[in-house]
C-alpha cells in the first residue's frame, strides 16, 4: 500500500557549548553527544550519533564524576526549588479562560518552523517567523487553557515542552537571520553566496530570560 514520504528535520547544526572536558558554562553541568555543537561543523556528518555519544559520553563522565569527588556534600536546599515549583503549581492550577491549548499551538509552531524556517531561507520568512514565535512566546503561553490537575495532566505536559519547543524554535530562527550568507547546510534563497567574513560561530545565551547572540 501507498506510504507518505516527505522531507523532516531532524537535526541541527550546532549545540550546546562545552570546553574539552564537556563542562557547559553552567556549574556542574555537562553535555556530550549530539546534543553538543562543534563537532560537525557547517554540515552534519551521517552515521556517526553513537559513536559520538560514546566518546564524549565517557569524557563527559569522568569529568563531572571527578567534579563530584572534588566537591562537598551540601544537601537538599529547598528554597532553589521554589521557583519552579511555584511556577508549576501556578500552570497546574488552571487557566479556564483560555481559548487554545498548549498542543494547538505546538501544532502551529511547527507549521510556522517548515513553513518559514525550513530548507531554503530568506531573511523576509525568518523575519515573519520571529515575530510569530515571540508573539507566542509572550502573548500567548501565559494565558492557554489547561485542564484540571489530575494525576496524568497531558496539558501541563505539552506546556511544558511547548516552553522549550519555543525557545528552540526562537534560537534556530534568530541564528538564521544572523547569518546572511548560505554555508553548509543552511541555505538562503535572498544570500546564496558562502562570505568569508562570516566564518565564526554565534553563541546564543539566555540571560535574564532573554536570548542574547554574539
């Protein structure tokens, strides 16, 4: 019988920043595998996911295994923990007022990301795409409908990973419209040439809730 076949990303370039020990610029945290920006380059190379997660699996093991020996035991502090919670508790609680749920919008953010951000680029669809996703991201999160807490909520499931889908979303979309040449396998229709001015990494930060590029 007939089988859909179409294009899907399922991958990026790039990642997230560690030195050669795997250590993040976050205390105590690491990061190996492809979830790691540096080893690819401008293009991904095919074949290779698990052997990468062995290799810096294992760097990233001893370190933070040799971090925790160098450290002392400070125990549980609660109030670091009240923030998220409170933050959950208050999502958990309900918004009945909300027209949309989380995964209706998680539907369409991944229809704004192929249809704006997909294959072949240009600086007027990443512009178009940017606004949607911070709109969303300010105007909208905060007020979609959650169900009553239950002891499975799938809503406060789907708002939880549409809060990351987003900030993902806005961190490729951003980088995008930096980088007005075509290099690898980003390619834009409005700047098909590869600039050699260019050829440097960006590095995205959140600070102050906010993403930052440099």
């Amino acid at each position: 019988m007939p089988i859909e076949v179409s294009p899907i990303a399922h991958y990026h370039m790039g990642g997230i920043r560690v030195n050669t020990r795997m250590q993040t610029c976050v205390e105590a945290l690491y990061a190996a595998g492809e979830a790691v920006g540096g080893a690819h380059g401008a293009n991904r190379l095919s074949g290779n996911a698990i052997t990468e997660a062995f290799v810096f699996g294992e760097c990233a093991g001893r370190a933070a295994a040799e971090d925790v020996a160098r450290r002392r035991h400070s125990g549980w502090d609660a109030t670091a923990a009240a923030p998220a919670l409170d933050l959950a508790r208050s999502v958990r609680d309900g918004r009945p007022q909300g027209e949309r749920s989380p995964i209706a919008l998680q539907t369409e953010l991944q229809d704004l990301m192929w249809e704006q951000v997909g294959v072949f680029r240009t600086g007027a669809r990443l512009d178009v795409a940017l606004s949607r996703i911070r709109q969303m991201r300010d105007a909208e999160l905060p007020h979609l409908r959650i169900a009553a807490a239950g002891p499975f909520n799938m809503d406060l499931h789907d708002w939880y990973e549409l809060r990351a889908m987003l900030m993902v979303a806005e961190s490729v979309t951003a980088a995008a419209a930096e980088r007005r040449e075509s290099r690898g396998a980003h390619q834009r229709l409005d700047c098909p040439e590869t600039d050699a001015a260019l050829r440097h990494n960006q590095v995205i930060r959140l600070e102050h809730g906010a993403l930052s590029i440099r």
